[in-house]
C-alpha cells in the first residue's frame, strides 16, 4: 500500500485542523508538514487539531518542510493570495497540490495551470470537498436545461472572507454553460438599495449571506410556470469536507495536470 506523505498549509485553521484530524486516522497516510498562522507555530498540529501530539510542529517555513519531510502530496486549506507561492514550492520539489484555499486570483490559476501542464505534475483546485455538494451542482446544471429561470443563495459563517463563495461561482458557471442563452427579464429592474438582486456570474443572480452559526449551506432555486425546484446542501461541520479531500489526496497524482473540480474524480 502506498503512503501518502501529506504538508498540510493552512493547519491551525478550521479546515485544516479537520484536516489533520482525519489524516491522523487513514491507514495511507500520514501528516510529515503542518503550514500555520504565527500564533500556532511551535505547537505539535495534532495538538492543535484536537487528535493528540503527532510530533509534527506547525511552522511558518513551507520550503524547510519539502527540504526535511520528502512529502508526497501539498495539500493547501490556506487563504488564496497565498497559494501561489504554496504551489510553487511543491512543484519545485514535482510534488502534487491539493487546493481548497478560496479566493484565488485567476492570474495566479492560469500560472499554475500552465507550470503543471509543462512539467506534467497534478493538481486538483476544488471550491467544495462535500461530496453532497458536488451532487447539487450536478443535478443544478442537469436541471438548468429545462429551468432556465435561476438563482443561487449561499450562506456561510461570518469568518468567511470571499464573496461569493468559490461553489457559487462553479455552480454559476456550470448553470450558465448548461442552459445557454439566459432569458429576458420581463420587467426593466430597478434596485432601490445598490446590491439587493445579488450579484451576477455568467448572467446568473448570487446572493450571499455571512452569519455566526452557520457553516456552509447553498440553494439553487429554479422557477418555472406554477412550480419551483429547489436544489439545497447544507454542510454542519468541516467533517462533510473529509472524504472528498482523502479521496482527492490518493488521486491527484494520477491527474498530470490541473483538474478544476471534485466532480472530476468521481463517477457521476
């Protein structure tokens, strides 16, 4: 059985310590890097996880752990202006990358696209690890062609900081690909407050909602004459992300590129 040497970037953060908790437990895989903010750094990140020491320190020095740990897989749950600079250190070493960072600049994207696609090394960006959320942007675009009339509404904990979410943009996107030309408004809008229709992504209205108590929740609301469809996923806590980040990590090897999307890896 191959082991899965695993940095995790971004440790000390909700993500990350779910991550560290389940990579702890997998019988593949093992935690030989912990990337994390300042106040954690020096601290054992299984400690820090809640999974007990795991005698890997969190550290702010990526390049020191690629040098000392021989990892074997990049996995990146930090903020997106870093990401960047994360993947650049992995793939100096062919390492692959396993992104969940959001907010990432699409320069940044298109970089890394091309640096993976010249040296033939993988990497996954995945706005969404929840293997149900993957389930509702397939069935949104399958539905889209039949209810072109579409809205996103997409709620997140208020420590959230890009809006909208990076699975409102795909879900968006994919809607939008799938039913083609949008259709006309009936009515000229007028917004009395700037903002209150949401934003658009590829003709598509997204709203977004940040509050305490929440953690990561979408719907997709179709209108069509005398009914309505809804599309909804709600993930209550980070453990929802797990399988789908071990599954991205036993297979982003395998890619030889940049791959958008969990949906990639699977069997839909």
């Amino acid at each position: 059985m191959a082991m899965h040497r695993v940095v995790v970037a971004g440790a000390a953060g909700r993500m990350g310590r779910a991550a560290v908790r389940t990579i702890a437990r997998q019988d593949d895989m093992v935690l030989v890097g912990a990337l994390g903010r300042a106040a954690a750094v020096g601290q054992d990140a299984g400690t820090v996880a809640g999974a007990g020491p795991l005698g890997v320190p969190v550290t702010a020095d990526l390049a020191a752990i690629f040098l000392a740990a021989r990892p074997t897989v990049l996995v990146d749950l930090s903020r997106g202006d870093a990401v960047a600079a994360h993947a650049a250190v992995a793939l100096d070493h062919r390492v692959p990358v396993v992104i969940g960072a959001t907010g990432v600049p699409a320069g940044d994207l298109e970089a890394l696209r091309a640096r993976c696609r010249a040296e033939q090394v993988g990497a996954l960006v995945a706005p969404n690890f929840a293997l149900g959320a993957i389930l509702m942007m397939e069935f949104a675009r399958r539905a889209a062609r039949f209810f072109p009339h579409v809205e996103i509404t997409e709620l997140h904990h208020d420590r959230k900081r890009d809006a909208p979410s990076g699975t409102a943009v795909r879900t968006a996107r994919l809607v939008a690909a799938a039913r083609g030309e949008a259709p006309a408004p009936p009515v000229a809008e007028t917004e009395q407050v700037a903002g209150a229709r949401g934003g658009l992504v590829d003709g598509i209205r997204v709203h977004s909602v940040r509050l305490p108590g929440l953690v990561a929740h979408q719907e997709v609301l179709f209108g069509g004459a005398g009914q309505t469809l809804s599309i909804r996923h709600d993930s209550t806590s980070e453990e929802s992300f797990m399988p789908g980040l071990m599954l991205a990590i036993r297979k982003v090897r395998a890619l030889g590129e940049l791959v958008e999307g969990l949906e990639h890896l699977l069997d839909l």
